[in-house]
C-alpha cells in the first residue's frame, strides 16, 4: 500500500505485542516451563503460517496475502514474561489465580538480506498477530486467564525511514506524513486506504517525545515509537545487540504502558466480581449461607480491594510528585486511555455498596440466631415445666385409675402440639418476613 506522497515509509525495527493474565502455576517449577512451551508454539506458529491462513474476507488481495505469508517468515520472536503480583489470589470458575503479569513478545525480523525491510507493514503485522493470538489463547486458556477481550497490545518500533534522510519531526513534518504515521500508530483498525484526513489528524495529536528525532505516540490499543538509528542503540534497549544503550525507552515507555494495561486488566477482572456478587446479595440461596461464609466473602472482596490499591499507589504518587517531565507525560496519557481513575471509583463505590448489603446481612443472621437461641432456651423451660405438670397431676391422680390414664394423654399430647407448633415458627426464614414488609411497601408506593 504506497502512501500518496512519493511512496514515503518507516522502516521497521521491532514490535512488542504486551499481553496481561492470571496464572496459578509454580514460578519455580511449571511456570518457566510452560512459558518455554508457549514460546515454541509462538515460532512454530509463525514459521508456518502459509498464505491459506489468512481469510480473504479480511485481505481481499492476494498478493497481500502472499506478502503476510512471507514477512511471517521472515520473523523471529522472543518471549518474557514479567510477574507483577505474586499475591493477587483472584478466584475464577472455581479456580484460585495468585498472581498477576504479563508476557512480552519481542518480534524482529531474521537475517535475510534477500528480504526489503520496507515490505514490512503495520496491516500485515496486523494479520499475523490477530492469527498467532487467537490460537494461542484456546491453547494455553487452561494454563493462563488471559486480558482475551481485546487482542494484544502493539508497541511498534521503527527506526529510519525510505529518504535515508534526517527528518526533524516538527509539527508541519508529522502532519505532512501523517497518513503512514497513522498506520502504525493505531492498529487493529481495519487500515482502508481511504480513511479521512480527519482521522489521521487524530492519531497524530499528541506526540509525547521532547525531542525532534524522535515521536512517542501512545493510544488505547497500540503505540508508535520512532527513533533515529543513532538514538535506538544508545536509548532504546540494553541486550546484546546494544550493550551500552541506557535502555530508558524499554524501561520507562514499554514497561509503563503494559503496567499500566495491566492495572486496567485487573481492574475489569475485580469489577466483574464486584458485579457477579451484587447479584448474588438478591438471592435466598445467599442470604441461607451461614454466617462465616458471608464474612469470609467480605474479607475476600476487601483484600482485592487492598491489593488493587497497593498495586495502583504508586502510579498516582508518581503523577503527582514525578518531576521527571517525559515520564509523567508517559504515564498521565496511559492512565487516562485505561481510565485507570475513573474505574477505581467506580471499583470502591461497587464494594463499599455490596460491603454495607453484606454487612446488614451478616448482622441479620446474628440477629436470627440470637433470637433462635432464645426460644430454644424457652423451650427448654416450657419442656422442663411439663416435666413438673405431670408430676403434680401424677401425685393428685395416684389413687384414679382411669384419670391417671387419660388426662396424662391428653396433657401430654397438647404439650406436644404446642413444641412442635413453637419447633415450626423457629425454622421459618425470617427472610420471607422480610419480603412481605418490602413488598408491602412497594404496593403502598404504587
């Protein structure tokens, strides 16, 4: 797809495709192992993906098939996971997921002087990942509780471009080129070669970078960073390739960004639950669960809350003490495309909401057994009373035959009726109770 002026490209270099999920493996034992797995799974998915893989529905063009068939193979790809809580302890399906992280898949192209490194584009990236994705998560669902709502997110990184020239990317500069920016800044998008100006003038608005050489855009589902060859291997990452680079970019852009993402991840995870146990609060089957049950609920629910609030504290002490300017500027735009504040108080308003219900309920129930209690003791005296009645009636009737016969049995048995009738009223919920008043109510607001 050639840009409309003179065919300008950026040339690639890599990409990070971030990826955030639960897992409830051994970090000592199974989990580096089935990591080792996934990544052999990841290369053999990618050395073999042939252009039948790819649905024409989604690349209508052959010869753009064709091209995504040969870039893949052309790739290599390297994988990391980062742990980043060891004691989230999420409960899901039965299943108790202790810690939060996330994997980094780094994707470079191999050694291939036969291949044009400006063949690479972000579409076609785009079509591999969204294959390679979709079959790693049915894969590994058993091993992992993947972020699967939303595909991976890109950082693209490209260095140079199809000038050869020094570009110092003012305004002016990265509106004119601001369709080929546009591509690799938001993927998954579709990437129609006939989107408005509009559009691209939106991709484009907020280059965080202070430097000319340079451009740092970040968006909700991918980035774009671009660095001039000189500066890439002396400020993007420290590995063999670049011993002496300061690796900030990596550290500080990369990281923050999939940390961020992460946060939101949980986030969505603790709503849901949140959510999940609002609508059992409604239900009987609930508010039939003994007293211990519904405390320890409320000691999970709360330490979710504290270990999101552990997890997030140190973003917002950075927003407001950081006076490191790119880095703030960093983190502020990740936290505001994850609308990481504005989901914690949605969080805390939800919790503290089902805590109060909880709590009611919880009180309710010692209330009940309390009230159970004492009735169990008056039925104790009333049986021990009846112990007395028919020893008086035994003393007065000792010298009757017949009296001592049948009026025993008629005591007796209405003694009986009568804690059998109180036996009854003790094992009715007092939740129906409940129901009649409240329904009462809603028919005198009616």
């Amino acid at each position: 797809m050639l840009n409309e002026l003179d065919g300008f490209r950026l040339k690639f270099k890599e990409q990070w495709w971030c990826v955030s999920a639960f897992t409830n493996l051994n970090t000592e034992t199974t989990l580096p192992d089935e990591i080792k797995k996934l990544s052999a799974y990841v290369e053999t998915q990618i050395r073999t993906l042939k252009e039948s893989n790819i649905y024409p529905r989604f690349v209508p063009d052959a010869n753009d098939r064709q091209n995504i068939a040969l870039l893949s193979q052309n790739l290599k790809i390297e994988l990391e996971w980062e742990e980043y809580i060891k004691d989230f302890n999420f409960e899901a399906k039965n299943c108790t997921y202790d810690k939060l992280g996330y994997l980094l898949f780094r994707v470079r192209l191999k050694d291939n002087p036969k291949f044009n490194i400006l063949d690479v584009r972000p579409n076609y990236l785009q079509q591999i990942i969204l294959i390679i994705w979709n079959r790693l998560k049915e894969k590994f669902k058993f091993e992992f509780l993947f972020d699967d709502s939303t595909p991976p997110y890109i950082v693209s990184v490209c260095s140079g471009h199809s000038n050869d020239s020094i570009i110092e990317w003012t305004k002016e500069k990265t509106h004119k080129y601001k369709s080929e920016l546009g591509q690799w800044i938001e993927l998954y998008s579709g990437q129609f070669p006939d989107y408005r100006d509009e559009l691209y003038e939106r991709r484009i608005e907020f280059d965080l970078s202070n430097r000319t050489s340079e451009m740092h855009f970040i968006n909700r589902n991918s980035s774009l960073i671009y660095m001039e060859p000189d500066n890439y291997r002396r400020y993007f990452i420290k590995d063999n390739d670049t011993p002496d680079s300061s690796g900030y970019i990596h550290d500080w852009v990369v990281k923050t960004i999939i940390k961020i993402r992460s946060i939101a991840f949980a986030m969505i995870v603790v709503s849901d639950e949140v959510d999940e146990d609002t609508g059992q609060l409604c239900s009987e089957e609930f508010s039939a669960r003994k007293s211990k049950e519904i405390k320890d609920d409320l000691e999970i629910t709360n330490k979710l809350k504290l270990t999101l609030q552990r997890t997030i504290s140190p973003f917002f002490t950075d927003l407001t003490r950081s006076h490191r300017q790119h880095y703030h500027a960093i983190l502020k735009r990740c936290v505001e495309n994850n609308e990481i504040e504005k989901n914690w108080q949605l969080i805390l308003a939800k919790i503290d909401s089902n805590t109060r219900e909880m709590n009611s309920i919880f009180l309710d129930k010692q209330e009940e057994a309390s009230d159970r209690q004492e009735k169990i003791l008056n039925m104790v005296n009333i049986i021990l009373g009846a112990g007395i009645v028919f020893d008086i009636i035994g003393y007065f009737l000792v010298d009757n035959a017949s009296l001592q016969k049948i009026i025993p049995q008629v005591l007796g048995g209405g003694i009986l009726l009568f804690i059998f009738v109180l036996f009854l009223r003790l094992k009715i919920p007092k939740k129906k109770k409940k129901k009649k008043e409240k329904k009462k109510e809603a028919d005198k607001e009616d």
